[in-house]
C-alpha cells in the first residue's frame, strides 16, 4: 500500500476464509495502516480470519493527518481485536454491510485523539469482551441499520478534564441490540461522557434480552447513559424516541439517564414514542445541578410501560416504571399498564423522591393483574406533584385491598396539586378509602397528604359499584350482603345454578328459574345468566331470529331449524316409499335359502339396516333440535 486511498479487492473464494495471519510471527501478525485505504469484499462476502492473538488491524496517523479506514463487504473474525485506534490517531472508521464477530474486541480504543465511526448494515456478533470500546477526546459515532447480538457498547471520552472543544456526537437509528438472554456483568450500552458538547440521538432501535443480575454495587444497566460532572459543559442533548426496550433483567435500572447542568449550559433531554416492557425497573432520571433554582425540565412524551418490575436489589430507591430522583421532569400522555411495583410499600410504579418536581399532563395507568402488590405513585417529597388535564388510575384488578396512590410530605415544602379532572378508580368489589390533607385553592385542590387505598368488600357481601375518587370527592360506596340465590366472592355478586338476577335501584334479587332455563355452572353472571341463548325475564324467550328446539330449552337460529325440518320430513318419506315397497312385493319369501333373480327376506333386513344406519341417526339428533 504505497498510496495514499488505495483500493483493495478480496474475493469471496467460495466462502474460503483467508487465514495469512496464521503463517507470521506473533510480534508481525497485525497489519499497520498509517494511510488511507479502504478493503472491498467481491463476488460475496469475502471471510478473513486469524486465530492467533493479533490486532487485526493497527489504525495509527501523524501529526494532524487523519487515518481513513474502511472495510466493505466483509466477514472479519479474530482471536483479539479487529480494529485498534493508536494512542493519538485521528482516524475514520466506515464499516458497511460487514460481519465482525467471535472476537475479543470489534473496534477499541483507549486514549485516541479524534474518533469518526460510522456503521451501517452490518452485524457485530458475539465479541467476548467489548464489540465497541472507544476512549477518544473527540467522538463522532454513526449507526444505523445494524445489528449487535452479544456484543456490548462503551463510549467515553479521554480523563475529566475536557477543553471547551471536546465533544461526544451519538447517532443511531434502526439498530438492534440483542443480549439473547446471556448473562453477562457488563452494560450493553455504556455512555459515559466527559466533552463539553453531548449529543446523543437514538431513534427507531431496540435494547432487548439483557441479564445482568451481578454485584449490586457494579449497578449493571441495558442503555446506561451517566453524564459527567463536566464544568465546561456547554451543550447537553439527549433524544430518544420510538425505541422498544423489552426483556432486560438488572440489578439497577434498565436505562439510567443522569444529566449535568451549569447556569451557562443549553439542555434539552427528551424521551417519547417508546416502549418499556418486561423490564426489572424501567427508567431512572436523575439531574445533576450546581446551583439552584433550576429550570431544566425533562421531557417524557407519549411513551408506554408495560408489564415491569421492581425488585429490591441493592438499594430502595427504584421503581417498576420510572423512578425521579432529582431534578424537574413533565410526564405528558403516558400509559402504565400492569406494571408490578411489589412488597416494598415505600415504593410504586412510579416514585418520586423529595428532590424532585413532576408534573402529570393526560397519563392512564391501570392494573389487571393480581400476582404482586401495585402501588401506582408513591411520592416522598418536599417539592411540588401536579396533575394537570385528564389523568386516571384504573385498577381493574388487584390482589389484596392496598394502598394504590401516596404522596407522604417531608418537610414544609409546597403540596401536591390538582387541575381539571382526576380520577381513581378501585375493581368491581371494592371500596375506596381516601385519607387526605386537601384544601381548595384558585387554581384546583391542594394536598398535602394523601393515601387513597382500595378495600375489598367482606366474605358475603358485595358492591355493584367501584369505588371511585374523582377530582377530591369520593362515592362512599358501601358493602351489602349477599342475597338469596347469589354467591359473593371477593365482593362480586354472581348467580348460583339455575338462579336469575336483575338489579334493582341499588342491590340485586335472584329468582329461581325453569329447569334447563339459567345457566348451571358456578360464578354465572347474575345479568347474563341465561342458558342455551336464551335471553329476557327468568329466560323464557329466544332472541329475535332464533326458536326453541324440540325437547330442549336450547335455542337455534330458524335457518337451522328450517333445515332440519325440510330433511326429517325428506327422510320419513323415503320411509314410507321403503314401506310399501317392501309390503306390497309380491316376489318376498319367508326362505333364506333362495337364490338367483329371487330377493329373501335376509336382503330386506340388510337394506333396512343400511338405511337405519344412513338416516336413523340423523332423524333423531334433528328431532331433538326441533
């Protein structure tokens, strides 16, 4: 490679993979590339190996020049590392439509001076230590329709002292990280920056089968981003959206953000359009400030949490779906769906510390189901909670009577504040119990404390009424006992065998049915108890469209009924004819012992077995539809 932008082309050989390395001592196996040059897989994805403990490739530059790396169309796999970055190098990086896997570091450096990666639809699979390690002063790194299967990402940047003109860029879209559920102490995205410019946009990728339940002081994360306590950061940007991060299993939380703020520093942090599912705790954000008052406000927009959970590992300061710890923050248009806060009643599947101030603008959660505890909120703080527009908490199920929202104040601080409509909503079969500290003010309700908690009713009795606390008034439900005719567990009301049900102003009355009318199971409905598509009072009517069958109380739509009508009566007239054939041939002999032209009387048994057999069956099953 005498020049300058050199070209090399490596033939796919039919998938034979090319091995040089192995034929050269140890201290000359790497390849030092102090020149641009760019290496072309052809006719195929040429395979280049080496087993030996190499590094691959050696990236070096001099003075100011700037290294151009690329690699295209290629299967690369090595014992060490493929590509290193030299102490000082200022290099470029492309990787397209490449393989690099089965190696102890993908691409790695330690103290480079500027770093340009870019990545686009290539694969990094199952690299044992790091598939990207970059410790560089200036970091620009582009991915985009790529894959990492097994192969974690650190990004840093050189010491904690960064001049003004040290940055770290991030950009990656439509990428797949993927674990595949092996367990590993290591984050799977790692970035931790130092520069004075941070900017990280990822969009349209997913973080998924991460398991790292290792020691609890090492707070092993999927997408770890912990920003640096930087003086002379000037610019923080950290967008997330239409991610999925699903199935991850840590022992801290699934994505961490923490973020750095000067009086002189421009930030904007967003995350929305996302899906956090089958995670171990979601989202914990946390804001670094150096002076207060603060008005950096993290946005979290129309994302979905969906069937997390908190599990107590090493500290108490978590939450299935999103932990604040410090800092301002506004929750606009999410969803909270079955998310399992568990045992812990300091805890919720959202919580809030006493640092932190957030404000809820049209979010629904709701719980269905009933393995673990669920506290929704659970707010210890001194600083200020807001709902403001439409927000729900709809608990459809739960599996005991709980407290499911606490806002507990530590100090004399400002209180929790209400705007326009909220509501609380308990399951079919409880109560509602609020205990609060509220007042009305000019702009809504204001609380100082508050513990709502949803009771189920007692053994025997029941509600047909959820309790409820809309705005800062409960319904005062209250328990009835369970009438004649019904059961009553876990305070619902339903029909015994046989029993029918109407509701009146406000409890229920059964009456007992005709035979074969009501249902005959156990935990019937009392308002839908009806058996065989019946339908109205006691169930004495068929629905429009339908008729009762002979000799049951089932109903059948009249097309069936028609039907089978038209075919009995079909089949009793080839009967009849059989009938009299039968009685009126004059050849018919009581002998079983004639043969030729002569039909016995045996013949006429078989034929009217075979028809019995034909159109018996048949006649009987349609006769008792009729």
């Amino acid at each position: 490679m005498s020049n300058d932008g050199d070209q090399i082309y490596i033939d796919y050989a039919q998938g034979r993979p090319y091995m040089e390395c192995q034929n050269v001592t140890q201290s000359a196996c790497s390849i030092e590339l102090t020149k641009s040059v760019s290496f072309h897989g052809i006719n195929g994805k040429a395979e280049i190996q080496c087993t030996k403990s190499c590094k691959f490739f050696k990236i070096m530059s001099s003075s100011f020049y700037t290294t151009k790396i690329k690699f295209l169309d290629l299967v690369i796999s090595s014992s060490e590392t493929v590509a290193e970055l030299d102490v000082g190098a200022r290099s470029k990086l492309v990787f397209q439509n490449a393989l690099i896997r089965e190696t102890f570091h993908g691409i790695y450096s330690k103290r480079s001076t500027d770093c340009s990666i870019l990545i686009t639809n290539s694969r990094f699979e199952h690299n044992f230590n790091w598939g990207i390690y970059l410790r560089c002063q200036n970091l620009t790194m582009q991915i985009k329709s790529s894959t990492f299967k097994s192969s974690p990402l650190f990004i840093t940047n050189i010491g904690n002292k960064p001049t003004l003109w040290q940055k770290t860029e991030l950009f990656f879209r439509s990428t797949v990280f993927d674990f595949q559920n092996t367990p590993r102490c290591v984050d799977m995205v790692a970035i931790k920056p130092f520069a004075a410019i941070l900017n990280v946009t990822i969009i349209e990728s997913r973080f998924k089968n991460h398991i790292a339940i290792c020691r609890p002081k090492d707070h092993i994360s999927t997408l770890h981003i912990c920003d640096s306590y930087s003086k002379v950061r000037n610019i923080t940007f950290i967008f997330l959206s239409n991610l999925v991060i699903e199935n991850n299993c840590n022992n801290w939380a699934t994505l961490p953000l923490t973020v750095v703020y000067f009086s002189y520093t421009k930030v904007k942090v967003m995350i929305r359009d996302s899906i956090f599912r089958n995670n171990s705790a979601a989202l914990h954000l946390r804001v670094l400030v150096s002076h207060s008052p603060t008005t950096l406000t993290l946005f979290i927009e129309n994302n979905t949490f969906v069937d997390n959970t908190y599990e107590q590992f090493s500290t108490p300061n978590g939450a299935a779906a999103i932990y604040f710890a410090t800092g301002i923050s506004r929750v606009s248009s999410c969803r909270f769906l079955d998310n399992k806060a568990g045992e812990n009643p300091y805890t919720g599947v959202v919580t809030i510390s006493e640092k932190a101030r957030v404000t809820f603008y049209n979010s629904y959660f709701e719980n269905r189901q009933t393995k673990v505890p669920s506290n929704q909120l659970f707010a210890s703080e001194n600083q200020p909670l807001y709902f403001v527009g439409e927000n729900t908490f709809n608990l459809v199920a739960l599996n005991e009577g709980q407290s499911v929202f606490i806002r507990i104040p530590t100090g004399t601080g400002s209180g929790m504040i209400i705007k326009k409509n909220f509501k609380i909503l308990c399951p079919q079969g409880y109560k509602l119990n609020p205990q609060r500290q509220c007042m009305v003010i000019k702009t809504g309700i204001l609380c100082y404390y508050v513990n709502v908690r949803c009771e189920q009713c007692p053994t025997k009795t029941y509600t047909l009424e959820r309790g409820e606390l809309t705005f800062n008034k409960s319904n005062d439900i209250q328990c009835r006992q369970c009438p004649r005719g019904g059961d009553c567990e876990r305070g619902v009301v339903t029909a015994k065998p046989n029993f029918w049900g109407y509701k009146t102003r406000v409890n229920v009355v059964f009456v007992q049915c005709p035979a074969g009318y009501c249902c005959e199971t156990k935990d019937c409905p009392f308002n839908d108890s009806c058996h065989g598509n019946r339908s109205d009072t006691l169930c004495g009517q068929c629905p429009e469209g339908m008729s009762e069958s002979l000799f049951t109380t089932q109903c059948i739509s009249n097309m069936e009924c028609t039907l089978n009508y038209f075919f009995v009566l079909g089949t009793i007239g080839l009967l009849v004819l059989y009938l009299v054939f039968f009685l009126y041939h004059k050849e018919i002999k009581l002998s079983c012992c004639s043969q030729g032209s002569h039909t016995s009387f045996g013949g006429f048994l078989s034929l009217g077995s075979s028809l019995y057999s034909l159109f018996g069956k048949q006649i009987v099953s349609n006769l008792k539809k009729l």
